[in-house]
C-alpha cells in the first residue's frame, strides 16, 4: 500500500502534477501537486460527485490554472457561492 492510496482518485494534470480527490470531514477537495509528503494547492467540493466531475473537466483541460466549480480555495482565501467565478470574493 502506497501514499497514493490516501486519494480517492488521482489523475496527471500537466504542468500541476499528480491531483487527486481527498475527502475532509465537510468538503471533498482536489488536491494538486501530490507528492509522499501531502500536496501544494488545495480546492474544496460541497460534494465528492462534484470534486469528481470538476476533476475529470481539468483533466481533459490541462491548460486551466485551476479546476471550475469549486467554493472555497483555503491557501487564498477566496470563495466562490455555489462554485460560481463572477461571485468569487476573498474571505478576510
């Protein structure tokens, strides 16, 4: 059993390294940058469904600088309402 088994899923989005999901006690996140060590950014779900399908969106557009639809981005601060981007607003 290896440190990739701590992931639900895990897939290579490019320049963003190893991603995966990683349930937390409310939220499912898409962590990237996995390494044996944790990971470097962290984007958090309502749902696992949601986490999953935003997921496989950035796996088949790599290019993104981050997943779509998510509601809370812990590292910045920023939130999204219901993953929406046009409402995006950073918690202070």
């Amino acid at each position: 059993m290896g440190w990739k088994d701590d992931y639900l899923f895990t897939a290579d989005i490019g320049e963003h390294g190893l991603c995966g999901l990683m349930p937390f006690l409310y939220t499912t996140a898409i962590v990237s940058g996995l390494n044996e060590w944790g990971y470097e950014e962290r984007w958090c779900y309502h749902t696992t469904l949601s986490a999953m399908k935003a997921l496989a969106d950035w796996q088949k557009h790599p290019e993104w600088p981050e997943p779509e639809g998510w509601h809370r981005h812990p590292t910045t601060g920023r939130r999204r309402p219901e993953g929406n981007k046009a409402e995006e607003y950073v918690n202070s």
